[in-house]
C-alpha cells in the first residue's frame, strides 16, 4: 500500500518565475494497481514521480510506503524499493558497462554494492535467463558494451533491470515516447508481461490515452498539479477516448485549455 497525502511542490519560490507543480495531491494505492496516467503539459505528470523517486523533497505532505514514511529519504535509498523506467533510453543504463555488468548493479537493488572481482557464472546464468524472455538475443552479447544497442533494446533492456529484484513500487515515465512504434509496442508488451507475471504495483505516464485505457486497472488525470479524474473497474473497461475528451471539455471551457494540451 502506498499512501500519498497533501503532497506540494513549488519551483523557484519566491520568484517571479514560481510554479506550483503539485498541489495538494492525495493518492491511495493498493498492492497490485497499475495506474496509469494522463494531464497536459505542465500538469505535474512527471513531477509526481520525480517526487516519489526522491529526485527533490516535497514541500509539504508525506510520502507512506508499506507502512514506512520515506518522505525524508533520499533518492539513493528509495531506489532499493523504487524501480524506473525513464521516456530517454540512454538514462537507464551505463553505456561504457556491458550487459551483464549493467544487469549486475542491478541485481544488487537494496544490497550493499562492494569491490567484488566481476560478474559471477550464476549470476551470468541467470542474466541470460531473464534477458532470453525479451527475444532480442541479447541472451548471447552479455559481453556487448550497452552504448552499442539500439535505443529500442537499451530500453528493453533497462525494463529489466528495473525489475529484475522485485520493486515494491515501479514507475514508468512515459518510457516508450522516444521510440518508433513498432519498437514501442514491442516494450509496451514487455511491459505489461512483466507487471502483471510480478504483480508490481505500477505508475505509467503517458500522453496516448488509448494506451491510458488499454492498460492497467485504474487511469488518473492530472491538471494544475491536482488528480482531477480516477477512474477504475466497469468504468475504466468500458471507457474510450471520446468520453476523456468530453470531461476534459470542461477543463477547457472553464481555462482556455484545449484537447492539443492533453494529447499532445
């Protein structure tokens, strides 16, 4: 269970260029959902997940993981709980490691990271098993240095570390943006295989509200740094596009918002 309650985040306060980013958000996660997210540009979309990441503290509000209060922890310690999966596939693995030194660092998610001489041949055994579901033969170049992949395969590639040590939360920002479709649709596939052979509790941003519908059990909108809209079981099933249109036509009667803002 994840509990997120008052949480607010402004940039350069006190300046003439302050923004409210969130505002008071409240969240209640259960074990298991797989939430998936939508909001304009500048809704706090990402921000939100930076601010469970630990990439900044939050202003105000608490943070509660598994009956834990990690509002006070840093990043590098809510990384051995948190997994992530960035739009950009160069940010989720160290292009001058090889495969199995990048899936190595990973696979000591919330374990003490000593000097230790290498990769071991259970460990390789392992990697290769886990790098064989992906289909891409990576299975057979755990030598390869990662700078050397395609961005498609990189990315894959970081989907696997993030959960290749169970995450009790994973959080997904808008990871497959930066591919062509049909590499996109292929890591949308892995993605959905994975959560749901795990069991991860979930948060995916996305700008496609076909794939906001499509997948997961619940969709929440963000505008102005608030959730404005949750949705989840017979409403979610039986919800289409049009219908997120029509209670975003408020939103854009009411502020000069328009649809471009949400797809785009």
């Amino acid at each position: 269970m994840i509990s997120i309650s008052g949480v607010s985040k402004a940039f350069n306060k006190g300046d003439v260029n302050e923004v409210t980013a969130l505002n008071g958000v409240n969240l209640e996660v259960k074990d298991g959902d797989f939430i998936t997210i939508i909001g304009s540009n500048g809704a706090g979309k990402s921000t939100f997940l930076n601010a469970l990441a630990g990439s900044f503290f939050i202003d105000s509000g608490k943070l509660i993981l598994d009956d834990t209060d990690i509002t006070k922890w840093p990043e590098y310690k809510r990384a051995g709980l948190i997994g992530r999966v960035f739009q950009d596939p160069l940010l989720g693995t160290c292009a001058e490691a090889t495969i199995e030194q990048n899936l190595a660092m990973a696979n000591k998610r919330g374990l003490s990271r000593g000097l230790s001489r290498g990769v071991k041949n259970k460990d390789r055994e392992f990697f290769k098993e886990k790098l064989a579901v992906l289909s891409l033969g990576l299975e057979d170049r755990l030598k390869t240095h990662t700078g050397l992949l395609s961005g498609g395969q990189r990315q894959a590639l970081t989907m696997l570390m993030a959960t290749l040590v169970r995450p009790r939360l994973l959080l997904l920002d808008e990871h497959t943006a930066a591919l062509d479709p049909k590499t996109g649709s292929m890591v949308l596939g892995l993605t959905e295989e994975i959560v749901s052979s795990q069991g991860l509790t979930t948060l995916m941003v996305t700008h496609n509200m076909n794939q906001a519908i499509a997948m997961g059990n619940r969709l929440i909108m963000f505008h102005r740094g608030k959730i404005i809209l949750d949705i989840s079981g017979e409403e979610k099933t039986n919800l289409k596009v049009e219908d997120l249109l029509q209670r975003f036509s408020k939103l854009r009667g009411e502020e000069g918002v328009s649809d471009r803002m949400l797809l785009s």
